[in-house]
C-alpha cells in the first residue's frame, strides 16, 4: 500500500505534500530533519492521506496536489475530507 500525505507544520503552518509506502517512517524522518526541503520546519502533523494500492497512483496525486500551488485548494481538500 502507498500513501500521498500532507504534513503541516507546526513551525511556520506551512504543508508539505509527498508519498510513501511507510507512512509512519516517513514522518519520523521529516520530523528528525532528515528531508531536504522539510529539515527545520518541523515539528510536523500529518493533517490528511489518501490510500493506493500501487505506486505509480500515489505518485500522480501527489504531483496533482502539488500542482495546484493554492494553499485554499488544497484547505478544501483537507476540509472536505472523510475520516473514519
């Protein structure tokens, strides 16, 4: 199973988008400072995931969700989301 994530940070409330297919080891590394583009912005809460069964899948929303480049966009994402 893969995952494309959104992280925000709790430093300067800023997200962060990416996929895994280690979500938990994923975070730990952002939150350790192990990630270029996040070392020293953390600490970070995962605030939304979407679950795919193959890489290729959580790739290309993970690149779409990057792609919008509107940090409202991507609020009504996350605000529009399911969680159970």
């Amino acid at each position: 199973m893969y995952c494309t994530y959104i992280l925000q940070s709790k430093k300067d409330d800023k997200y962060y988008i990416g996929s895994t297919d280690n979500l938990v080891k994923r975070l730990k590394r952002h939150n350790k400072g192990h990630s270029r583009y996040t070392k020293g912005r953390g600490p970070f809460l995962l605030i939304y995931k979407e679950v795919y069964r193959t890489r290729s899948e959580a790739k290309k929303r993970e690149y779409y969700l990057k792609s919008l480049k509107n940090r409202g966009a991507i609020g009504k994402i996350i605000k529009d989301a399911v969680f159970v």
